[in-house]
C-alpha cells in the first residue's frame, strides 16, 4: 500500500510540473486554432492505386500515352507568318476506350476573339508605359491564332473537329481500344507576334538594321494529356499557366532563308549540307573544347549576313526521340557558340545562340553558365540525356523548351553592362535550362500544378546558383557569393507576413494565385531549401530528391507523387511540413516568451510539504528527492546561488550508492537550470533552433525538432541545465526558418529604439 502511495505521489509531482510548463499559456491570437497540425495527409492525399503507389513511385500498372510528331515547317520572314503541316500518330497505352482526341492550339490565346484579356480587371491607373498604352486601347487588335486549313486522316478523308478557344477535339471515326494507334494531318499557318511589345513566350524581336530574331514555340498543334488522374487534361490556355504534354519522337523540316542561322529541339541531321567546311572545322573543335566555347559563327560573320536579306531558302532537318515538345531559334544576325560538357561517359554540347545585342556579355558568359548548369542539375537529379542545351539571347525572354530556351540580359548600346544585369542574365539562363529537368524530363503537369516546375526549379536554380562560382571563380567578384533571389529562407519572409486575402495556399492552381511569383516560384523553392538545410539535412534530402527525379524521369508525376517519395526515401515524416508550408497560407513566428532561473537543493519546497501534509504523508515515506528552486520564489534564498552540487546531500547520497567511481567521474556539474518557455504565434511548427551564449562569451547551438510542437501548439518549456550562466538565448539565429517576427527572437528582449533613448536618459538623470 506504501509503495502505491508512494507511485501516486511521484505521478503528482510529475503532473504539477507540466502544469507549471504551461500555466503561463495565453490566449491565441484571432483564427490560429490548437488543432493538431502532426496529423496525417490522409484526407488530403489521392488514394494508392495499380498507377501510382504509395511509396510515391510509379505503379505496377503505370502508363503514359505517346503523340509522335513528323512536320514541314516553313517560316516567311517578310509576312512573319508561319505555315505548318504536321502528321501526329498517337498511341493508346491506357486501358481505356477513348472515343475522340483533344489537340491543343494554343496560339488561339492570340485570337482575335480571345477571351484570355477580358479576365483580367483593367481599371484606370495612373501611368502606364506608352508601348502598353498603344497596345490596349489604339492598335487595332493583333491576330495571331491558328487557321486551320484542314484535319485529315493518313488518307486524305477530311474529320470533323471541334474548337473551343485553345483546345481542338477530333471525331475519329472509330474509338481507339486499348493499344491502338492513330495517324491523323492538319495542316495551319498564323501571323507571328511582336513578342517585344506583346510580352508573348514566343515570336520575334525586330532589331535596328530592319532584320528579325525569331524565337518560336507552341507553334503546332499540340496533343493533350490523357492519363490515370484527369482522364484528358484539356485545360483552356489563358496565357499564364504553362503546358502537360505527352512525350514522343519527332522529325521536323524547318525552311528559313538561306543566309539565317538556326538551332532547335533535337539533333541536326542534314549539318554537312547546311554547315560551310569552315563551321564544320569549328563544331569539331566546340566538341572537344571542355574549358571554354568555340565560336560556330562569328560576330563578323552575322554582322555580314544581316546585309543580304536572302530570297533563297534553306531546309534545316531535326530529329528529336522521347522529348514532350518543339522549340526553335532563328535569325540571320545570330552568333552561335559551343563547348562540350562531361556528362558521365558521355559528351554533351553546351550552345549558346545571340545576337551582337548581346555581346560581349554573351559571348563571355552565356555558354560556361549553360555548362555549369548542367553539371549541378545532374549533381541533383540525373544526368542530362539529350545531346545539347542550348541558351537563345532575346528580349525581355525567359522560357524554355526541350533542349532549348531564351534568356534576357542584354548590355547598353556601348557594351557596358551592370552586375544586375549579368547576375541577372545568368540567371535567368541557369532557371531555363534548369527547366530542360523539370517539367521537361520530370513531366509534372504545369497547367494544374505550376509549383512543380517552378518551385522545384527554382530550388535547384538557388544551388546551382551557389555551385557556379566553384565551376568558374572569375566570372564571381573575389570574396563574394553569388546574388541568390530566391531561395534563402528571409527572402520569402515579406511575402509570409503580407495581407492573407492576397495569398493562396502553394496547391492552388496558377490561374488563380493572387502572387504568382512569390507563390509558385519563391516559396515552394524556400520550403525545400529550409527541409535541405534545416529539418532534413542535405544528404538525406538530396537522395530522396534525386530518387524522386530518377522515378518520375520521362513520365508524369503529381504532387502526392512527390511528397510520399520524399518521405519514402528519408525515413522522415513530412506530413506535418507538407500541410503547413503547401496547403495552407499560415507563418512561421516562433519566440521566447519566458525566461526563469532554477537552483538544486535538497530542502524541501514548501509546495511538496503541503502536498505531502494532504496525503498524510511524511518526509521519511520519500526516496531522496531533489528540489528545483525558481529564483525569487518563497522557498528561494541568495545561498542557493554559490551552491553547488555537491552541497546537496540528497543527490550526492544517491550518486554514491549507485553509480561507479567511473561514472562519476563522468557526470556534469550543471550550477544553473533555466527554465525556457517558447512561443509559437505563427501556425507553422518548425525547429527551434536556439543558440546560448555563457557569460564567458562562448556559445552554443540546440536545435529542437519540430516535432516539439506535436502535443501543444501555442508554447513549449525546456529545461536548460548550465554550468555557466546563460546571458543570451536566441530563436533562429541565421535566419533559417522564414520567421515573420524577430523582435520576439531574444532574450533578454532586445530594447527598440525609444526604449534604449529612454534608458540613456534615465541614466543621466
């Protein structure tokens, strides 16, 4: 009966201390619920299935469908019109019946009866840019939608189609079974934009001597998406959410004047007939050039060719195996550049394509950026399997194609270039060849779910970003690293703190998000940067994210794709990040809220003695006990502060009747115990990482897992135990956790500046 009073006793003591761990709770603040933010993704995630499993890789029935494509292109440089003829063969590979084709078309997004602008609210505003001005409310408004001349089947029937703005359905005449393929022609043509004045992802650029550049992409009808999640993922092209496409081969005829110079999606299979003896010379050289580029064709060389407006044309033949879609540059005042880049036992061309606007910045940057790109992206995922990367010069550009992509960043008329321009060009360079990894290879559906390219983009853009300066040190300025924008956890930190009716969750549509680049690129890149540096650690976060990359490579992930691979690699539950960071709009702002100061004694408290006295019970009916004294309290006296351990019998009569000489040799001699108490006012659970400073100067770091919060969300106390007294404790020293509110990061509390005006004032009085 002794001995279960006794129990009874203890586990009283033991709940009295939580209680007092927590009597100091406060109230939350307005719409920040205690609910339990560890719980599961089950009612947010899709259920496992034969597709997709649930350890995140693809399932034993997994499939994707193939769209093959065989075109002649032919590009009238004087209208700025296009005209194409294409043959698609679409295979089946799903289980299902499907009993029409959806192609998209999305050029018509240029329609002259596009409903894209009206969308938008178009209010009054006090200024705009004249080029924007005339473009909304004095030119008349531009055509540059597809016209179809005709959708035939391999045997010149005519099908009947349907469109609905950027989407074309096809009637075929019988459905196709499971396993079927479907050969079918259309034949189209559009006038090309200004993609200077339209701010269009594709068209031309008119420099000053009258000649074009032309950048030129979703330039055919493309197939859609069908698949195990949406069936056919025909969702109309507004103009900013970006492509799902299905993978397949290519081989394009492209026709442009003879004097153009050109590159493309795909390996050059007519170069001896295109290339003069001398380029050939030089592309054999670019092909062993490791440590920098071989000029293809010379600035002089361009110069000369824009002079000649040639009437005679020039076929350039492609052919392009397992890529999702086509891209093109060409130009008769382009410069093209080589080197070739170690990709395991392979070799692959980095390319850079400008024209003398961009130099001499591009000639001295472009390529190594494309270069070291590709060496810190396969670092991260793969390593890259086509045969080229190319960088296209254009203005005002940045976006990205299989294997090819334009960049801006262009000097003054005199060749000067600022650092932001060139730190800006690089990259915008290193995000869209990045791209050539995700969504091109790593075929996330980017119309539903922008943050998959984007945000995981940019989170490898911000490493390689900081890997480039190793990969060539001079282009970096001595002592320097490099200008990151995004990326490190206290840039995203405005955007956390901003007006909630003006932020969605990241798992919104891109349509629909109110910050487009804030939500899509910057935070979810922030969030995996803050799991690689701070929760999960960089060497098991990159083998799950490189085996994330390895799984999903030429196929179709979703989100839930992701996060069960992530999880399933690290053995690290990320449930609890997962819903915070990416289903919800909540903050990080965690803080010390209370500090106090505890000595050992073995006298007992008062508070234990009336506890005892209730239970009719005695001092001797108590194994040694040690009591944790706060300063100040009434069983507090200055004594306690000189004390030390040895002076407490108790704990010293334990010590000596149960642990070896060994073993106490070995124990720590703590003076000080300090009672912390951290609050937690933003909705996010993250590490707290805390670093103490001792009286002596010295400090030290503790991180505390985030899993901390899993029991009260609102405020946590740690016990502290310190053979020097702690002058210092600070929250998130380096600024590793996107916290919205550091003044409540220190204690002692750090003085604002009318409070330490009034504490000097004090003083002199």
């Amino acid at each position: 009966m002794k001995a279960v009073k006794l129990l009874s006793f203890l586990m009283l003591l033991t709940s009295v201390g939580m209680m007092h761990a927590q009597e100091e709770k406060t109230e939350r603040k307005p719409g920040h619920t205690n609910e339990n933010r560890f719980k599961q993704l089950y009612t947010e995630f899709s259920t496992p299935n034969q597709y997709r499993s649930a350890n995140g890789a693809p399932g034993p029935n997994y499939y994707q469908q193939q769209a093959d494509y065989k075109m002649d292109i032919r590009l009238d440089d004087e209208t700025s019109r296009i005209y194409g003829t294409e043959t698609i063969t679409y295979t089946n590979n799903s289980p299902d019946v499907l009993e029409y084709l959806w192609v998209q078309l999305d050029q018509n997004v240029r329609a002259k009866d596009s409903k894209s602008p009206l969308i938008e609210p178009s209010g009054a505003v006090p200024a705009q840019q004249a080029s924007s001005f005339v473009n909304s409310y004095m030119g008349e408004k531009f055509d540059g939608g597809f016209k179809i001349d005709y959708v035939k089947d391999t045997k010149g029937n005519n099908l009947k189609y349907t469109v609905n703005r950027t989407m074309m359905r096809i009637d075929i005449p019988e459905a196709m079974q499971p396993g079927d393929e479907y050969s079918f022609n259309i034949k189209w043509w559009y006038n090309i934009v200004d993609h200077t004045i339209d701010r269009a992802r594709s068209g031309y650029e008119v420099f000053d001597d009258g000649n074009k550049g032309y950048v030129i992409a979703q330039f055919y009808p493309r197939m859609a998406v069908y698949n195990d999640v949406e069936g056919w993922q025909n969702s109309q092209f507004w103009g900013r959410d970006e492509f799902a496409l299905p993978f397949g081969d290519f081989e394009v005829n492209i026709t442009v004047p003879a004097d153009h110079t050109m590159d493309a999606t795909g390996v050059l299979t007519n170069r001896k007939d295109i290339f003069s003896k001398e380029m050939m010379n030089r592309y054999e050289r670019a092909k062993k050039s490791y440590d920098k580029p071989v000029i293809i064709v010379t600035q002089e060389e361009a110069e000369a060719a824009s002079k000649g407006f040639s009437k005679d044309t020039k076929t350039w033949k492609f052919k392009a195996e397992n890529v999702r879609d086509y891209g093109f540059a060409t130009s008769r005042r382009y410069i093209w550049d080589m080197m070739a880049v170690k990709m395991g036992d392979r070799d692959v061309m980095a390319v850079s394509v400008y024209p003398p606007e961009g130099n001499p910045l591009w000639e001295d940057y472009s390529t190594k950026v494309v270069a070291s790109t590709l060496k810190s992206y396969s670092r991260m995922s793969f390593d890259y399997p086509y045969h080229k990367a190319i960088s296209v010069h254009a203005k005002q550009q940045g976006m990205e194609y299989p294997m090819i992509c334009w960049n801006y960043g262009r000097p003054e008329k005199d060749g000067t270039y600022s650092e932001r321009t060139k730190y800006g060009m690089m990259s915008v360079i290193i995000h869209e060849v990045g791209h050539n990894y995700f969504p091109m290879i790593v075929n996330s559906d980017e119309r539903q779910w922008t943050w998959m390219d984007e945000g995981l983009n940019t989170f490898v853009q911000y490493v390689a970003e900081q890997d480039f300066g190793e990969w060539y040190p001079e282009a970096i300025a001595p002592n320097k690293a490099y200008p990151s924008r995004r990326g490190p956890a206290k840039n995203i930190v405005s955007y956390m703190a901003g007006d909630q009716d003006f932020i969605a969750p990241i798992m919104t549509k891109g349509l629909n998000t109110y910050n487009f680049g804030a939500n899509a690129y910057s935070k979810p890149a922030t969030g995996l940067n803050i799991l690689r540096e701070t929760i999960m650690g960089r060497e098991l976060f990159d083998y799950a994210f490189k085996t994330y990359s390895q799984r999903w490579m030429f196929k179709h992930p979703t989100p839930e794709d992701f996060f069960r691979t992530m999880e399933d690699a690290s053995a690290v539950d990320l449930d609890w990040f997962w819903r915070a960071w990416f289903y919800t709009t909540d903050y990080t702002d965690i803080g010390v809220k209370n500090v106090e100061t505890f000595y050992v004694t073995s006298k007992m408290t008062k508070e234990v003695k009336e506890m005892m006295e209730a239970r009719g019970m005695s001092e001797s009916d108590l194994p040694p006990l040690v009591y944790l004294v706060k300063e100040g309290s009434d069983d507090y006296d200055e004594s306690m502060k000189s004390a030390t351990l040895n002076d407490v019998t108790t704990l010293q009569s334990y010590i000596m009747d149960n642990l070896t000489p060994a073993q106490r040799a070995n124990l720590r001699q703590p003076k000080y115990f300090y009672d912390v108490t951290f609050e937690k006012p933003g909705g996010i659970p993250m590490p707290i990482i805390v670093e103490f400073t001792y009286s002596d100067g010295t400090t030290k770091r503790e991180t505390y897992p985030a899993q901390i919060w899993r029991k009260n969300d609102a405020e946590v106390s740690i016990t502290v135990p310190s053979e020097m007294e702690i002058k210092k404790i600070m929250v998130d020293p380096d600024e590793e956790t996107a916290d919205i509110d550091t003044t409540n990061n220190a204690w002692p509390k750090r003085k604002k500046l009318g409070e330490f005006d009034n504490f000097k004032n004090e003083q002199k009085n």
